[in-house]
C-alpha cells in the first residue's frame, strides 16, 4: 500500500490519509529520477521497524543526495513510500 509520495514539483511529501494510525513498521521507499534522456531509480528498506515521519526525513534526505549524484538536469523526480507486510 502506497502511503506518501513526493516529487520535485511538490513543497513536501504527501502522506495518505490511510497511513494514520499505522504506527511503527517496515517500509519501502522507492526513488526515481528523470531526465532529458536518462533514467535513475533506487530504493531504501529499513531493517528494523520504524515510524513513518522518521523515515520519511532519511527519505527526502537520500532522495536530495541522489539528485547532487547524478549532476544532470532533472525533469521529474521523486519517490514513493509503501508500507510492508
């Protein structure tokens, strides 16, 4: 289940309303970067359980030093955050 999203073209992430109440889990957050002619993906999954807002700052974190990485003009990036069974 998706529950966040964010992209390059937004102030912040975007948490679904169906991510209240889900307190501590694992979660996968999957990057993407996209330019004229290239295309970046990546993903982050935590170990141990954790809450959704403190993933979320390691996301936009990782997500900000990939596109610093990469040194090309981005057209869209972002990523999504899904909650794991």
């Amino acid at each position: 289940m998706i529950v966040a999203t964010y992209s390059v073209h937004d102030d912040a992430p975007l948490i679904s309303s169906k991510a209240a109440g889900l307190g501590s889990g694992l979660w996968l957050v999957k990057l993407y970067a996209r330019g004229e002619t290239e295309r970046h993906t990546d993903q982050i999954r935590n170990s141990q359980p954790c809450h959704l807002s403190d993933l979320l700052q390691l996301a936009v974190q990782t997500h900000d030093d990939m596109l610093n990485e990469l040194g090309w003009l981005v057209v869209d990036a972002g990523f999504q955050v899904l909650r794991l069974r």
